[in-house]
C-alpha cells in the first residue's frame, strides 16, 4: 500500500510535457526555412507570430498565410548496465494561419491561430520507465488577435492578447519493473496502472514588440510574449488493474494541476545585402526557471504530489538567409542552435531533449504575383546525452532511473501565402 501510494501521489509527473516537450519551432513556413528567424523579418503575414509590429510595414493591404507541418520524432533510450533499451516514434502536425488588414495608413490589424504544443510520446507499453511514462498527447492551440500601429516610416509597434485552448493525456504505471523477475503491482497479471485527462484547459497572456529601420536596408526588432499558466481543473484520473486491497483507496477521482509555459524575450536584426539577398539573426531566452515543480492536488484524499523539475533560463540563436533570383522563386536556408532547459538529474523520459541544433531550408513559388506555395524542411539534432530523474518517490525514497537519450526530428512543411 505505501508503495502504491507513493508512486501514485506522484501520477501527473509526465504532463510536464505541456511545459517543455519537444521544442520545435515550426510557426511559419517562411520564416522556419530561414532558421526560424523572424523577429526583425517582413515577409508576409507570419509576422504576426514573429514580431506583431511587422505587420504594419507589409507592402500588402490584406496578407494571408497557412500551413502546416508533418512531425516525425524518435528517441532511442538505452541503458548498457541494466540491459535496457526501448524507443519511441511519434507523429504530430502542427499548424499555424495568419491574417492581416491594413485599416488605415497607420494601423493593421491581425489574426493569428497556431499549435506550439501539439506532438506526443508513446513509448512501448509497460516498457521498463513506464512507472514515469508510457504515453502522452498533447494539443494547445494558441489564438492571438493584434493590432500594429505605424509611428513613422522607421518604427512601428505592436502586440495583442493570446488565448490558449488544449488539453492533455497520459498514461503511467503506477509500480516500476526493473528487470523480467520482477511482478510490478497489479491485478489479474497487468501492472496498475493510472490514466490522468484534461480536456478544454485555457489560459490568458500577451505579446508586445516593436521594429526600427535605422537605415533603408537594416531592421531592428524585439519581442516579449508573456509567460501563460494552464490551470487544469477537475481533470479526470482514472485507474486500470489495481490490486484488490488498493481499490477502494485509488478508485477514479478528479485532480488541479498549474502548468506554466514560460515568457520569452527575442531580439535581432535583418539587413538587405543586396536586391537579391537578405539575411537575418535572432536571439531568444525562454525563462524557464519558473517551472521549479509541477504540483498536482488529487481529490478523494490521494495526497498532492510534488514533482522536482528545476528548469534553468534556456538561449537560442538563429541565423537564417533569403535569396530572391527574379519574380518567381525564392529559396531560403538556416540553422539554429537551442540550449535545453532540463538540468542534470531532472532528465525524465516524457520530456527526452537535450542541446539541439536545426537545420533548415525551403523554397517560395509564386504562382501568380499575388499567390505563392511555401515548403520548408527541419531536421532537427539533439545532442546523445546520459542522463537521469532522480526525484520519484518510492516508500519515502527517492529513485534514479537514467540512461542514454538519443533524438532526432524531421519536419517538412507546405503552406500559401496570398495578398493583394
């Protein structure tokens, strides 16, 4: 019973998810073959993401962009020592559609609808971590209206509210099997195990930047988007194959949960080397060291559980260039480097990242001077690493389990762009 009791106190571990996750930066297919560059970039609608108060130096008085991207990711986990090793592929297709209007000389107005947070984790059922994790799947959907006000031909500002909507699932054991000896706790001969669901979570925050041409071929730009709490409430856990003298303790209840995504602060620059060329660097911090635990209140006297996550501030540099050989085509390429927010002793395989580095490229097509195709291509390469969770509890214990993390990510895209 205390065994159990532990380990099911700490059930909502892995939802972590929501806050760290795969962080693939796919928010426009543009601006992605660049590097994911952007902040000081006017190439169409995607600003309203990248920068807000770029919208109001579109050439265009309607811009339109969509698009989307096919997510392959797989993680290699193996632990030599213990003889362990399992992997997991996973699939998502994050999207993004902007819009914008310019309503008069001076103002724009714009609508702007992506998914940040939308790829999973399965990893093979009941494999040797699946006390931490056997599966989860996230979705959040992130609605942002806004409004960019040219001051002069040289600067302009911009911003808006964001409203989020999502929800998350996950799965986990409830007692760990360390080797094919061990009987983890269950009934009828399958491990117990708990599902925990949210569904319709939404949560309020903002964006804010502005952009200064100091001279005709050079573009300065900064954007802060505010850290958003996602505030779970009357999430349903629900619990598989517990032992008999357990059930009437761990039957189905409710739980709250505050899960924080962090602000992030981007600076950079853009310059126009020539009529043909344009290149463009931005640097970005993401200020995770907010999410120093993930606590989660159960209903039914399950006593609340505190998770350890202990996130640093993380920095990530982008270069990205653009060359435009005539009217019809333009191809784009770019790499950027992210620094994982996960610290030594907290690597837990629902959030399996490291130090990352991406590759990108991508090409526009303009089918007609008003309507062009977009394709972009990420691979993705997170640094080998060995490393460990050494918070979960188990009988008033703490637990390591770790080992060797390999990941990679391939992500190709395609999108319109449409104005007049």
């Amino acid at each position: 019973m205390k065994k159990l009791l532990s380990l099911t106190a700490a059930a909502l571990a892995a939802t972590s998810a929501f806050a760290g996750g795969y962080r693939v930066s796919l928010q426009g297919q543009k601006q992605l073959a660049m590097g994911h560059t952007g902040v000081a970039v006017v190439n169409s609608a995607e600003s309203l993401f990248f920068n807000p108060a770029g919208a109001a130096f579109l050439k265009d008085r309607f811009n339109f962009s969509a698009g989307a991207n096919g997510l392959f990711a797989r993680t290699k986990f193996q632990n030599r020592e213990n003889n362990w090793a399992s992997s997991t592929d996973n699939f998502g297709t994050p999207f993004e559609v902007y819009a914008s209007y310019r309503a008069t000389d001076w103002l724009t107005v714009g609508l702007a609808v992506y998914s940040p947070y939308g790829s999973a984790v399965e990893w093979d059922r009941d494999w040797v971590g699946a006390n931490l994790v056997n599966n989860i799947d996230l979705e959040a959907i992130y609605i942002q209206p806004t409004i960019a006000i040219k001051v002069n031909d040289q600067l302009s500002i911009g911003g808006g509210p964001i409203y989020v909507t999502g929800g998350v699932e996950f799965n986990r054991n409830l007692s760990r099997s360390l080797n094919e000896n061990e009987v983890p706790l269950g009934e009828n001969g399958n491990p117990a195990d708990v599902t925990i669901k949210a569904t319709n979570v939404t949560a309020w925050g903002w964006t804010a930047g502005f952009m200064l041409n100091p001279v005709e071929s050079v573009r300065v730009g900064v954007n802060y988007r505010s850290e958003i709490i996602m505030e779970a409430r009357n999430g349903d856990a629900t619990f598989h194959d517990v032992p008999a003298f357990a059930q009437g303790t761990y039957r189905d209840t409710k739980f709250n949960a505050d899960l924080p995504l962090p602000a992030e602060l981007t600076a950079g620059f853009s310059v126009e080397l020539t009529d043909k060329w344009l290149v463009a660097f931005d640097y970005n911090v993401a200020f995770w060291n907010v999410y120093k635990a993930l606590t989660v209140d159960f209903v039914n006297n399950i006593p609340t559980s505190v998770n350890p996550r202990n996130y640093k501030d993380a920095n990530t540099y982008r270069v990205g260039a653009q060359f435009k050989p005539n009217q019809k085509f333009a191809f784009r390429a770019g790499w950027y480097f992210d620094e994982s927010p996960v610290q030594d002793g907290y690597f837990a395989p629902e959030t399996p990242r490291n130090d990352s580095m991406g590759f990108t490229g991508g090409l526009t097509y303009q089918v007609t001077p008003k309507l062009g195709i977009d394709a972009s291509f990420l691979y993705l390469h997170f640094k080998e690493t060995n490393n460990s969770y050494n918070y979960t509890a188990e009988d008033g214990n703490y637990y390591t389990f770790g080992g060797t993390y390999k990941n990679v990510v391939f992500s190709p895209g395609i999108g319109l762009t449409y104005s007049f």
